[in-house]
C-alpha cells in the first residue's frame, strides 16, 4: 500500500501521502489512530489556521531544540510501521479464510 511513496519528499508531504494511501486502502484508522484527538470545542479548520498551528509546532520544536522535520519522518516510520502490520495480518486473516473454505 505504501509503496512508491518516496522518502526524499518533504515529512509533511509525505504525511500527507501515507493517510491518503491507507484511507484508500481501507487502513485510515490505523493511520488517524497516532495521531492524539482534539481537545474540547470545534477547531478552526480553515487552511490559515491549520498553517498556523502547523507553524506553531515548528516554533515550539525549535524552542526545544528538535528537528521538526526529523521528529515527524520519525513518526512517521512508527505509523507506517502500524499500517504495514496491519496490511500482513489482514493478509494472513484472507488466507486463513480461504484455506478453510469460509
């Protein structure tokens, strides 16, 4: 499912393409389910204030002394991890399906 999804991309928009692909691949939840649910009320979802807090991230991992960049490839690596396990044991359930017959 992830394969082709190239590694010298950007971390985001590499992001962006791994939970397109397993949304695709019916596996979105185990890509959404790293992520940490938002707190209380409706969040502004328009693209300014998503670029904003986006930013703020950066600022605040730069105040902290991480490499935001390398921070998400990291995460990233754990999630496609996830999805990968996930993609083998649904292929191990279809197979164990047909070799008996159900």
């Amino acid at each position: 499912m992830l394969e082709g999804i190239s590694h010298t991309q950007g971390a985001l928009a590499r992001a962006q393409k791994v939970l397109s692909r397993a949304g695709r691949g019916g596996l979105g939840d185990v890509a959404r389910g790293a992520a940490p649910a938002p707190s209380g009320g409706t969040p502004d979802t328009t693209p300014d204030a998503l670029g904003r807090e986006l930013y703020a991230l950066v600022v605040r991992a730069q105040a902290e002394g991480v490499d935001a960049e390398a921070a998400l490839r990291a995460e990233l690596r754990r999630v496609e991890a996830g999805i990968e396990a996930a993609e083998r044991a649904r292929g191990a359930d279809a197979a164990a399906r047909a070799t008996s017959g159900h």
